[in-house]
C-alpha cells in the first residue's frame, strides 16, 4: 500500500506534497492536464508570455513569507514593481495603499514546478472516482485505469469538482457544495507597439473587467507589449458558454472603453475561460480532513482565497495527515 494519493497538482496540492516529503511521508499525484500548476499557470505562443490565471501574490502569514524569501533566493519570485491604479468609469486613481506584490520568474508557472521537484506525479489523468477497499483507497481514472491501494486521499480540485469526488466522505462531500465558485474569462492580447497607458495593472470597477494588466512590465518577461485582461465575475457568468472569439471581443472592447485609448491591431489575441476561477464563498476552515477514512481536501476555497490560501491549505493538511 502506497501512503497518500494527491488529486490535483496546483499549488495546494504540490504545497501539501512538499510538507509531506518533509515529513518522510510518500505521496502521489495525479493531474488531469500537462503539468502542475493550476491558475498559477503561463500561457507560452512563441516568443510571447502571459501568466493569465493568478496575476501575482502577497503575503500575511510568516510561514508563506518564508516561502516566498526562499523562492527569491532561489530566483524564482521576485517584485513587480509595475505601477497599480484603480479605473471607474474611466477615471484612472491611484490604489489605496501600497502593498508589495510578488511573481513567478520567469513565469508564475514555475512555482509550483520548484515545489514539486521529483514527487511522482501522473499527468493526463483524469480521476473521476474514488472507492474505500479492505486494502485501502482505489483511484477510478477517466480512462477506466484503477490506481492504489493508498492509505489516504487528498482531493485539491475545486470544490464543485471536490465535491463530487469527496462522495465517499460524505461531511466533506457536504462542506465542498457549500463552497461557491465564480468564472473569470480571460483574455490575452498583444501589440507591435506599447500602448500610451503610464500604469502597468488596473483594478477595474463599472466594467465587464475588474483587472487588466502589462505582463511585459514583470519581471523577466519577455520585452514585447502584452496584457492580460480578467473579465468581471458578473460579466463572466452572463457569458460563460460564449465562444472563446466572442468573449474576446467583448473584452477587447471593454478594454479599450475603459482606457479611453484607440487600440491598434493586435498581432496575438486569445481568450480562456477559467470555469472555476474564484471562490466567493470560502470555508472557514483552512482545510478538511476525515481521520476515520482518511480523506481530506484543501485548495483557496478553504480558509481563504489567493494564492497564500492555496499554500497554506495545502500545508496544514499535510501536517495533519501525518498527525493522524
């Protein structure tokens, strides 16, 4: 028997792996896409970079603090020092206050990467379904696969997801439907020239945007004029089966509306959709764990939203498996 299967490979499970290794405990992971990472994600077309998922991080908590002061010197984070404003009907303000925010570099994409170092992982796999056995916790994967037995289960998906696969659990399976997710449509633009804007990032309000941002102003990116623009959680939902081409558009022209600045033709224009993008209703709880059958689950839909959220769900539920 194996000790602990890890569902999902975005920040709070690789941060719950790596306390895991720490500890001495063997885990695996299993991740439907190409890679770990989740919304700490870098979409790469040619010579063009663009973090479209999670726009940068800050920190509160000592123990996410080290984290990031570990990833600098390891050269993997560093500040955006870009210039951050708030637009509301058009009117560009400078934010509140100063807050000292960090990103992935080269990429956001790396983070997640560095954390996992040589952790097993099993990318391409879907898992859809999980079942206790005298022997331990067998894993049903998309493609008609078993994997295990395992002693415990860790679940990092998003909570509608999470849900689902939590079923047999069912107080867990309960507390992730309470969770609430919204969507974010993405868009990622680029140009021959940089746009005459004199900010790098904007919170927008009054608009189907509520961020845009310069990717080319972080830190070691490529030098070509990029944006990522996040469409409003409202706006998103209200257009969420569109086609990608038309929520592209809609962006776009939300974009420039808010700018108040002609836009020249973009030579790379794509848009995403993040399904589950933020939780507007988190747990209260940094994570959830059933000792009895040895489930647990953790992801930013608990004890907090973010990238922070994410890292600490993920460590405290590996210091209470290993507790357990």
């Amino acid at each position: 028997m194996e000790d602990i299967a890890i569902i999902g490979a975005g920040l709070s499970a690789v941060s719950c792996a790596r306390r895991l290794r720490e500890a001495g405990t063997s885990c695996r992971l299993f991740e439907k896409s190409r890679g770990p990472g989740g919304r700490l994600s870098t979409r790469r077309t040619g010579e063009l970079r663009f973090d479209h998922g999670a726009q940068y991080f800050t920190a509160s908590d000592s123990r996410f603090r080290e984290q990031i002061e570990a990833w600098r010197a390891e050269g993997l984070a560093a500040p955006w020092q870009g210039r951050i404003v708030s637009i509301d009907h058009c009117q560009v303000s400078p934010t509140s206050t100063p807050i000292e925010r960090y990103v992935g570099v080269p990429r956001m994409s790396v983070l997640s990467r560095a954390l996992m170092g040589d952790i097993p992982i099993e990318t391409g796999c879907r898992i859809t379904a999980l079942r206790r056995t005298t022997a331990g916790w067998m894993l049903s994967s998309e493609e008609g696969a078993q994997h295990g037995p395992f002693r415990q289960v860790v679940v990092s998906a998003p909570a509608p997801q999470a849900a689902e696969l939590l079923e047999p659990a069912a107080e867990l399976a309960a507390a992730a439907r309470s969770a609430r997710f919204a969507p974010c449509w993405a868009a990622m633009l680029a140009f021959e020239e940089p746009l005459p804007l004199d900010f790098d990032g904007a919170f927008v309000a009054s608009s189907a945007l509520s961020w845009i941002a310069r990717n080319s102003s972080k830190p070691e990116r490529p030098e070509a004029e990029s944006w990522v623009l996040h469409g409003s959680s409202e706006w998103s939902a209200a257009h969420l089966e569109e086609s990608p081409k038309e929520a592209l558009e809609g962006l776009t022209s939300a974009f420039r509306e808010a700018v108040q600045t002609e836009l020249p033709e973009a030579v790379h224009a794509v848009a995403h959709r993040w399904r589950f993008a933020l939780p507007e209703t988190p747990l209260e709880d940094r994570c959830l764990y059933d000792a009895t059958v040895g489930v647990g689950a953790c992801g930013d839909w608990c004890g907090g939203p973010r990238v922070e959220g994410a890292y600490l769900s993920g460590w405290e539920l590996a210091d209470r498996l290993t507790l357990s």
